[in-house]
C-alpha cells in the first residue's frame, strides 16, 4: 500500500514538475518584452525543480538524497534570481542607450499626426507605425521604475 502511495506520489510531483517547465518554456516563446519572458521562466522554472526534486526524492526513499536535492534546488533558485536579475539589469541598460547610426538600425523617430502617442520609426526600410527607437515596441512606464539621475 504504501509503495503504491509513493508511486503515485512520485507521478504526481514529476508530472507538476514537467507542466511548470513547458509552461515557463511557452511562457519564454510567447511573451512580448524580455522582462515578462524572465519572470515567467524563473517562477515555473524555479517552481518546477522543486516539484521534481520532490518526486525524486520520494522515489529515492532516502534522508540524505532528499537533503542532497533539496541543497540543489536552493542553489539553483539563486542562481536563477541572480542571473534574471543581471540579465533585466543589462536589457534596462541597453533600452537607455541610443541606437546605432549604421544602416541597420532606425536613423529617426518621429511622432505619428495620425496616431496620438505613437511614434513612428523611419529607417531603411521606411516608417512603421508604434515602433521608436530600436524596433521594440514602445514601453508602458512603470509605477515601480526608480527615477535615474537627470530624469524629470
């Protein structure tokens, strides 16, 4: 009886574990900017580990092996935060940055008349309406975004 309650146990927590992961892997491809593309990979994934370090550990039957995995899985969720961190650190940096002048990048923006609070990106490949800058599409401003030193 209770073999067959850890075989389910250790199905149930494998199965949520491998759902989080698709899902913060869908989450990565589908996402528009790539601070939603981070969030939604480290909480599934961070979420998702956890759940299979669970299941493991209840196949494994051990003390020590569900020690060991658990030492892994707090290591792992800090690295993931430090490297989302890092990495939505230096996408805030590269958005400050004006683009490149080289042919390859929009050369101006401009506002649109026909569309209130857009901009419109002339370049090489002529204007595209609620593009500025680089080609991304234009950011909603935070209510949490410190003020950077300069700005009104």
């Amino acid at each position: 009886m209770t073999s067959a309650l850890a075989t389910i146990g250790v199905g149930v927590f494998v199965g949520a574990g491998l759902f989080f992961f698709v899902a913060g892997t869908v989450g990565l491809l589908r996402f528009p900017d790539p601070h939603s593309r981070l969030h939604a990979l480290t909480k599934a994934d961070n979420l998702g580990l956890g759940l299979l370090a669970i299941g493991v550990a209840l196949h494994l039957g051990s003390g020590w092996a569900a020690a060991k995995l658990a030492l892994i899985w707090v290591l792992a969720v800090f690295a993931a935060s430090t490297a989302a961190q890092l990495l939505a650190r230096s996408v805030l940096r590269d958005e400050d940055r004006p683009a490149p002048s080289n042919g390859n990048a929009p050369s101006t923006t401009r506002a649109d008349p026909d569309r209130p609070g857009q901009r419109t990106q002339e370049g090489r490949h002529g204007a595209r309406p609620g593009h500025a800058g680089r080609g991304t599409p234009p950011r909603m401003p935070s209510a949490r975004r410190r003020a950077r030193p300069g700005e009104a």
